[in-house]
C-alpha cells in the first residue's frame, strides 16, 4: 500500500525531507507521492515517516495502491539493491 497526501494537506514541508524513498515531491498545489516509490518505509523504519510527522494527519493509505508488507518489502530491496537482514 503506498500512501497518499489529501488535499487537506497544509504544506508544511515536513514529510518531503523525511521520505526515504524521496517518493514526496511537490505537486501543483500541494505535496504528492509517487506510488512507484512509497515502501511505507518498510524496510528503513517501523513506521511511515511521513504519517508520523504530520501536524494535520493528511495522509492516509491510498486505496488504489494496495500492497502486502511483503510485497513493500520487495519494492524496498528492488529500489535500494538491499536485501533483508
């Protein structure tokens, strides 16, 4: 599952520096991840970053990217070249 900004979304520019993954950009109008990117930071850390440093909680899992922690766990190493400890 990756996860996805709502337009609710208040710019504050904490989530884009904390991605891993550098999976959050700036959009048109407020900040977006890119599913092809987002791990949920499986395999960096125990919690998405992103979720746990927002001030106004905007991003939720997008229900159009669904994926097993497995599966995340495979996008992980695929990205990175690092297999798993």
């Amino acid at each position: 599952m990756a996860l996805l900004i709502t337009d609710e979304c208040i710019n504050c520019d904490v989530c884009e520096p904390a991605c891993p993954n550098l999976a959050i950009s700036m959009g048109p109008e407020i900040y977006e991840i890119d599913p092809a990117l987002c791990t949920e930071c499986v395999g960096h850390f125990d919690e998405p970053q992103c979720v746990s440093l927002c001030p106004v909680a905007c991003i939720p899992i997008d229900p159009h990217h669904q994926e097993s922690r497995e599966q995340l766990q495979a996008k992980f190493e695929r990205l990175t070249g690092k297999s798993p400890v």
